[in-house]
C-alpha cells in the first residue's frame, strides 16, 4: 500500500516495453462511434467524439473456480483481468500490473442468512475507487513511461463526490511525469474525506468548487471538451469516465461470483453509475449473476430511466450518502450503449429502489444491534434496498461495501453509539496540514488553476 515513488511495476523493463509495443492493442468504440486502441482510450479518457471507450467486441472470460472451491481474490484477479485485455496486453503485464497495484484483502463476510458484504474499502485510502485508481496509474506508468528529457508532464484531471478524488491522489502520488487536479464540492464531502485528498501536497492539487459534484463533473467534461485547454496541459482523465478505471471494478463482481456456490443478486449502491457498469460489463464478459439491484438515495435518476426510459439532468441533492449525490450520472451512456438505449434489456435482471436518509440512519443502527457489523451511509442504502427487495429463496445476496464506516464518524457513531476505529489510511492524515485552491463553478478558473500549476515546477 501507499504512494507511488518512481517507475514501478514493469515499465521499466525494455523487455517488457519490446513485448508492449509489438502486441496488437485491441478495439475500443465510443458511445458515440470512434474507435480507439487502449493506449488511446486509456489517456484520452473522454473519447474526443463526447462518448466514453467501451470494449468491442467483449471480451470473455473463462471459469474462475471450481464448484465449491473458495479461491483467492488475487488468483481470480489475474485470470480475469488477462482475458479482459487478451487483445490488448500481454498477459505477463497485465498480470504484473494487477498484482502490484490490487495488493490489499477483499473480505466476503456473511452478515444475515444468505446476506453476504462485500469489504471493498482494505485499499490505502479506504474506498473501493482504490481498485480502478491504482490498477490506471501502474497501466498508465507501463504503457508510457515517462521520460523527462523528452515529455512534459500528464496532468489528470478529476472530478469527485467523496471517495474518488482521494484514491486517484494517493494513486498517481509522487508519480514521475503525472501531476493531479482534484474538483471537489467544497460543502459536498466529510472532512476526513477532504482531508485525504488535501494534505498530500506534491504534484496533486485540490480545488474546492464552490457547488455540486454535477458542476465540478461539468467542469472536468467542459475542459476535455476543449482542444486547446487539452492539448496544453496533456490532460487525462482518472474518473469512471475512463475505461482504464472501469475496467478493473469488474474484478471483484467475478471473485464474488466465484466465492458463491449459486450465481447471487448484488446490491449496488449507485451514484455516477460506474459500479454498477462494471459489474454490468462482468455480466457481459460471462460471470454468471442472478441480477443487480441498482440502490440509489433520493438521487434517483437510474430508477427514471429504468422505469420511463426519460433521460435528463437533474439537480442533485444533498444525502448523508454523499458520494451518490449525482443527479446526472455519466455511465448511464455506457449501460444505455450497451443495451440498444431502451431500459427494456435491463429490466430483465436490473431492478433499483431508493433509500432516504432517515431509513439509512435506521439500517446502520439495526444491523449494529443486531450482528454488530458497522456500515458506512453508502453500503446501508445498498444493504436496506436488498431487505425492501429480498432476493428469491436460495439466490445469495452480495452487497457491495463501498468505503469504511470511519470516513462518516457524524453519521455511523451517532447511528451506533460507539467510536469507530481508525482505520492506517485515516489516521495518517489527522492532524496534518491541509491545501487546497478555491474556485467558482466555471471552466475560466479551472483553465487559470491549470495554467498556474504548469508555472510550478
């Protein structure tokens, strides 16, 4: 765990960049139509068309386990993950690249008969964005290693609603050749949340957007949208909207998959919808799942979709479920590109049902009481979804446990009564000093902040 210092991993070695470059780099097509190879959809991020970079055609992937058989998550990670980009990798860096950066326990704990968490938040800054945002930066470092006598620096730019900006920081931290931009509501994440991203210092940068996590989003899009402000300041994106980030989430649906005796229901708590489209596109690469239940707090815009097929921008609101505060979720494009646009295919194995915060409050409170398990706001609303839309009789139930209960102690202690451990990547950011820019909800202060830190060397 921890930061990266240096060229890691294999791209260092000629070898392996010799087996790179002589590798076809497979096919990926926008939502909207260009193709691209890997390298090209993993550092546009952004398809230059508006779209976002989809596999195609998907790859499959073979049987992870035997039945019965309880396999690792390492094991299953690296066996997916090489047949996911078989077209695109050699399987040696793929492999290499997954081992170094997924380094972290991924607990399957059953919590009620037949319901079964899902602890991704092991990962250095306790979230499950950890997973997609270490496995980009080591990717990212291999495919095009930086050499400073004859390349200016990568600037990603990301936007995010709580737990995304923090691993993306800790990520591409230190990291020769990579400097970071992160756009957070300044009245939209818990402190210890802001306080992950803002005392790093080094080559990333926060930036407290003065409004909503759909308007730091909008303003990442808007200076992707630009050539010029692209082109400049060679920007990436490290948010969901990049495949290189995506793909990785699918890893954990499969090793769940594959940890089950029966194909189980997973419960999803869903804000930009990149978890639930990666768990969508492990359906579609052969992990075999009874279904998805798409858990959302009022924010409620995929249950729209689903139920009208209306699609349109909404103004977010504010929950104790912070980072699920998106009223106009990008991945819906990539779920509605995957399935002809009409909710009709999804209906089929994709249902969703919002959670306010009152009955959020209530679930931490009674499992506590009950099992003694503490959830986070975010894995509450997944984990009361699935007790309002029980799965039928013998489909196990996956909830996915998004972040560690210790980033929201105003919520979790006052639901629970009792202090909640600090868990390494919290406790070291206690008491340090924080930095952070301030900046008004427009593309003109983002390109200044841009340009002021191209000035820094």
């Amino acid at each position: 765990m921890g930061t990266l210092d240096g060229h890691i991993g294999p791209g260092n070695s000629a070898a392996t960049l010799r087996s790179l470059h002589s590798h076809p780099m497979g096919t990926f097509t926008s939502t909207r139509g260009n193709q691209a190879s890997l390298e090209a959809a993993l550092f546009e991020g952004l398809a230059q068309d508006g779209g976002l970079y989809m596999p195609d055609p998907m790859p499959r992937v073979r049987p992870l386990s035997e039945h019965g058989s309880k396999p690792a998550f390492l094991s299953v990670a690296c066996k997916a993950a090489s047949d996911l980009l078989e077209d695109s990798l050699p399987s040696e860096i793929t492999t290499s690249v997954v081992a170094d950066s997924l380094t972290f326990p991924v607990p399957l704990i059953e919590v009620d008969p037949g319901v079964h968490v899902l602890e991704l938040f092991h990962g250095p800054t306790h979230a499950f964005k950890d997973f997609g945002a270490r496995f980009m930066a080591r990717l990212m470092s291999t495919i095009d290693p930086y050499d400073i006598n004859s390349t200016s620096p990568r600037t990603v730019l990301v936007a995010t609603s709580g737990d995304t900006g923090s691993a993306v920081a800790n990520a591409f931290h230190r990291l020769p050749g990579y400097r970071v931009v992160v756009l957070f509501p300044r009245d939209g994440v818990s402190a210890r949340q802001r306080r992950q991203m803002t005392t790093l210092g080094d080559n990333v940068t926060s930036v407290a957007v003065a409004g909503t996590f759909d308007d730091c989003q909008r303003l990442a899009k808007e200076a992707f949208g630009s050539a010029s402000i692209r082109a400049q300041h060679r920007l990436t994106s490290a948010n969901s909207i990049n495949i290189g980030r995506l793909l990785p989430q699918a890893l954990y649906y499969m090793f769940a998959a594959a940890s089950l005796d029966d194909p189980p229901r997973f419960s999803v708590p869903c804000g930009n919808l990149g978890n639930l489209c990666a768990g969508i596109i492990a359906r579609s690469c052969g992990m075999s799942t009874h279904s998805f239940l798409a858990a959302t707090n009022v924010n409620d815009s995929f249950a729209t979709f689903l139920n009208t097929s209306m699609v349109g921008d909404r103004e977010s609101i504010s929950t104790i479920s912070n980072a699920m505060d998106v009223g106009s979720p990008s991945n819906l494009e990539r779920i509605r590109w995957m399935h002809e646009v009409s909710p009709e295919p999804l209906q089929n194995f994709v249902s969703s049902h919002a959670i306010d915060d009152d009955d959020t409050r209530k679930t931490i409170r009674d499992v506590f009481s009950r099992t003694g398990y503490v959830l986070d706001p975010h894995s509450a609303v997944a984990y009361r979804a699935q007790q309002r839309r029980p799965a039928p009789a013998g489909v196990p139930t996956v909830v996915l446990a998004t972040a560690h209960p210790a980033k929201f102690p105003e919520v979790v202690e006052q639901a629970i009564g009792v202090e909640v451990p600090l868990p390494p990547g919290l406790a070291s950011v206690i008491g340090k000093d924080e930095h952070f820019l301030q900046a008004a909800p427009t593309l003109s202060d983002i390109e200044a902040i841009l340009s002021r830190i191209d000035t820094i060397e």
